[in-house]
C-alpha cells in the first residue's frame, strides 16, 4: 500500500511539474523620452517637443510694427498696430502633434504637423530629431489681383528638420532647423522657394526664468517681400529675449526685427534690417492643457 501510494505522489508531481507554462513574462523597461527643452516651440520655431496624447496648446503672439527708436510718440511701439497670431495644438499621440494657426498678415491660415524621428540618448550630447511640414493659405486677396481666395497660387508648403541637444544637464538648450518654403512670393508668375538656416539658444536659470537668442538666415532662393504693398529685399531674421514660466503659461518677451508670425512668412526673411537699428518689441504667450 505504501509502495501504491508514493507513486501515485510522483506521477502527481511530475504531471504538475508538465503543467507549468512554459513562457515567462518579460520586463520590458520603456525608455523614457528625451525632453531637452521646456515648451514645443520657441518664439518662431518648432523644438523636438511634443504633446501627449490627447493635450492642447494654445498660443497668441504679437509683433508690434513701430520701431523701438520711435520713442515716445509710439509708446516705443507699444501703440501698434501689430502682426498677430493665434493658434491651436493638439497631441495626436506622445511622439505626433498638430496645429493650426492664423495670422492677420495676409489672413494667412497655416495647418502643420509634427513627427518625433529619432532619440539618442547620450548624458553629455543627447540628440533628438523632429520633422516638421504646414500648408499656409492666403485667404486675403487685393482689390487689383484677379483671382479667388482658393486659387492655388494663395497656398505654399514647408518642410523642417529640427534638432535639438542640451548641455551642462539641460541649462543649456541649443536647436538647428534647416527649412524649405515652396512658392515664397504668392503674387510671382514662376513660383519660389527659400532655403534657410535657423537656430536657438536657450539657458534655462531657473525652472522660472531663461534668456535666449534666435536667428535664420536665407541661404538660397528666394528674399524679397511678401506683400504687394512692401518694397525690397527680406534681411536675415534675429530676435532676443527671455521666457516666464507660471502656472503652465510660457511668456516669450522679445526685440526682434522680423514682425512676420507664420512660417511660411517668417522663413522669408525679416522685413527690416537689424543693422538699421529696425528693432521692435514682441511677445508670445503659450499654454498647456
């Protein structure tokens, strides 16, 4: 009996030693995402930033057209009038965003979308790419142009590269965005581009405070006005300024001399020259939901 009873013990261990599941599970670590700068954009460029899924971003900014040197008859260019954009963000998923925004410069509605490409992670260069595309439309059409808001001619295209690193353990955000406007001049016969270069430099003092500096610069194409009603050539875009960061509101304060907004405007170039001491003040105010 006892002979009877430890083998029915072996045939129950070896049927339960059979009956475990073969697979294990695996702990996959996540990595988490590179996040070099604070805010999506700067004040006239895209960071590698995006929305989480399913957050909102909304942004108003004002580029006041008076000089600084006007003084006081223009409040220092405070009495406008002003270039001005609103616009809207959203988070499609972590790593894709859209946003669709409107300047009162040539009421020119502008739709882009942005893509997370690539992170490397690295703790003293880390690097991360973004590609950026929009579809501007010019819905303002002057009295002695012959031809209606949805006429192709109104719509230009962009695309954008962006990368972005950080240094001394993100005090310093530093970004290149190589970009290409497709028909800069809406109103010429043979359509234009431009080809650009821009950058920023961002040093965070603070989780509040940052000071930083913007440029870009047309290396090809096209670098002339963008209105009938200008004359002359675009000049290489500059601004300066610094960021408040409170209560999930960026506050861009700025002097620049590029009083363009949209993208497909601003990569023309500045419409006055930084070396005529053509500076105006600016700000930008985003906020995240």
């Amino acid at each position: 009996m006892k002979s009877i009873l430890i083998l029915l013990n072996l045939i129950t261990i070896q049927s339960l030693l059979f009956a475990q599941p073969k697979w294990k599970p695996q702990n996959k670590i996540k990595k988490v995402d590179l996040e070099l700068f604070r805010t999506t954009q700067t004040a006239n460029f895209p960071t590698t930033e995006s929305l989480k899924e399913g957050d909102i971003m909304y942004e108003i900014s004002h580029r006041f057209l008076p000089s600084i040197k006007d003084g006081w008859d223009s409040f220092f260019g405070f009495d406008g009038p002003a270039r001005i954009r609103f616009a809207l963000g959203y988070g499609i998923n972590d790593h894709l965003m859209i946003t669709l925004g409107r300047s009162n410069n040539t009421d020119n509605l502008d739709l882009q979308i942005k893509q997370k490409l690539l992170q490397i992670y690295n703790r003293k260069f880390p690097l991360v790419f973004s590609l950026q595309g929009g579809i501007s439309w010019n819905t303002e059409v002057p009295a002695n142009i012959s031809r209606n808001r949805i006429d192709p001619a109104n719509f230009q295209y962009y695309l954008q590269l962006v990368s972005n690193t950080s240094l001394f353990n993100k005090k310093l955000g530093i970004g290149i965005v190589p970009s290409l406007l497709y028909n800069s001049f809406i109103y010429s016969v043979e359509k234009q581009y431009s080809l650009t270069i821009g950058g920023y430099f961002q040093y965070y003092i603070n989780k509040m405070w940052s000071v930083w500096l913007e440029f870009n610069s047309t290396i090809a194409g096209y670098r002339g006005r963008i209105r009938l009603d200008e004359q002359g050539k675009s000049h290489n875009s500059i601004a300066l300024g610094f960021d408040i960061e409170t209560g999930g509101h960026i506050f861009h304060i700025m002097v620049t001399n590029n009083a363009r907004l949209n993208p497909s405007q601003y990569l023309v170039g500045a419409d006055r020259s930084a070396a005529d001491d053509m500076w105006r003040l600016g700000f930008g105010i985003l906020r995240y939901f």
